[in-house]
C-alpha cells in the first residue's frame, strides 16, 4: 500500500445533495481513472440544514481539476463546485 502525500490538496468539483446524480458523477469519475474523496452530510442532530451543508461534496487532486470538471460537464446538469 502507498503511503499517502501528505502535501496533497483537494478541491471540491461537486456539492450535491441529489444522490442519483452523485452515483453518475462517481461512475463518470471511475471510468475515467480519476481518484477522488467524498464528504458524508453532518448528521441531523448537528441541526445544519442541507441549504448550509449539501449532503455530499466530491473532492479531487488540484492536479485532476481540469479533467475532472470536463468529465463532470458532460453529465445532465447540476450545479457544481468552484
């Protein structure tokens, strides 16, 4: 197993809570070999409501931003991050 870079930043490309379109968004990302994170929703008894914290947020390597915007731009629309 390789060890993780620790100076490694991610960028948000996606906030979204519609969870089908985070499953195409996912998918997409996978077939084109992008690795990429992402973000549970806080828990409801922090009382964040979805407005202030989306259900899920996909985060890449500032280095994969631009191919994975473009992979995410030919999904149906949905708003994205940055």
């Amino acid at each position: 197993m390789s060890r993780p870079d620790p100076n490694l930043k991610l960028v948000a490309i996606l906030e979204t809570d519609n969870l089908v379109f985070l499953d195409l968004a996912q998918a997409a990302l996978e077939d084109a070999g992008i690795d990429f994170a992402v973000t549970e929703p806080a828990p409801p008894e922090f009382g964040l409501s979805p407005l202030v914290n989306p259900a899920s947020r996909i985060l890449v390597a500032e280095k994969d931003v631009p191919r994975a915007r473009e992979v995410l731009a030919e999904l149906p629309a949905e708003k994205h991050a940055g």
